[in-house]
C-alpha cells in the first residue's frame, strides 16, 4: 500500500512499484531496529519463494546505454534470519552473485549496459536452499558519450563521488538516510 510512484527526498530521484516488470514473488517489509535509518525505496521488498528464475521484463531503446542499480536488503523480512545467496543475471549472462551473509544484510551491484535490443531481462536465480530477493532495482539512461567502452557491458567495482559541492548526492552505502 506504498504511495507509487514517488520521488525519494534525499536524491530526488524518481521510484514507482515493480508490479508491472514482474509477475512472481511476494511483497514484504523489513524488520528490525535499522529500518528507521533506510531510505524509503529499500524498507520493502520482493521476495521469490517459488520458482528457480525470476525475471524483470523491462522496456529500453536499444542501443541507449543504461546505468542499471540493484539493491539487496535482506533485514530479516522473514524471521528466519537465514541470509540469501543467489545469481543475478542480465539477459543470459551472470552479472553477480548475491551473498547477503558475507555482505553485511545489504549490497547492490551496478553495471553500464547498452542494451542490443528494445526489452531487457533481470533476473534472479536461486542456487541454493535460501530465497531470492531485492531491494530496488534503477535504471538510468546515460550519454552515449559517458564510459565508453568497445564492447560488452562495464561492470563497478568501486566508486566515488568526487565533488567541490558542500552536498553529497550519494554515498557509497546508500540505503541508509
């Protein structure tokens, strides 16, 4: 019953529900003493108890490069405090494993992808007992001009925001208001 879509105050960046990329999964809130310190777009969740790929069908102008976010907060949504690990894929290809044990409750991975068609597939892949989930997922159209690369996708690493600003926009933890 969240308000969509919405703008998120801090970065003024623009969030609407999921229901129309994806038809699986269920729906929940985080637990726990730390929801009252998340940004808004990652105190919920979908969750994936059923199936073994669960995919986002999203429309994109092919050729148009994206920069593509998804956020992973597990918070103990179910109770069980047993952390996920799956895959994540875009289109056929893995572009991460997601190991919410090792990442501390919460991760997110980015990528600049030029899509070579006009609809795009993520998808999470469960690998194991423990079930897939995410946070919030972000696309964002670039510049073709920006990171440009001969082939393929670039996948982050690491990143900062450099700035003369007295205003940060983001931080490299950005879940947390």
């Amino acid at each position: 019953n969240e308000q969509s879509p919405y703008n998120e105050t801090l970065s003024g960046l623009h969030f609407s529900s999921d229901a129309t990329f994806i038809h699986t999964g269920k729906t929940s809130r985080i637990q726990g003493i730390r929801v009252s310190r998340l940004k808004k777009p990652y105190k919920t969740l979908r969750y994936f108890p059923d199936g073994i790929r669960n995919c986002y069908d999203l429309d994109v102008d092919k050729g148009r490069k994206y920069w593509i976010r998804a956020s992973f907060v597990y918070g103990n949504y179910d109770g069980r405090d047993v952390k996920p690990l799956f895959d994540l894929y875009l289109g056929p290809n893995l572009w991460a494993t997601i190991d919410l044990d090792i990442r501390a409750n919460s991760t997110r991975e980015d990528i600049l992808h030029i899509p070579t068609s006009n609809s795009l597939q993520i998808c999470l892949v469960k690998t194991g007992e423990t079930t897939p989930l995410i946070s919030a997922l972000e696309l964002r159209p670039m510049g073709n001009g920006s990171y440009v690369t001969n082939s393929g996708s670039l996948k982050q690493l690491n990143g900062n925001y450099l700035s003369k600003s007295a205003y940060q926009i983001r931080y490299a933890s950005d879940i947390y208001d």
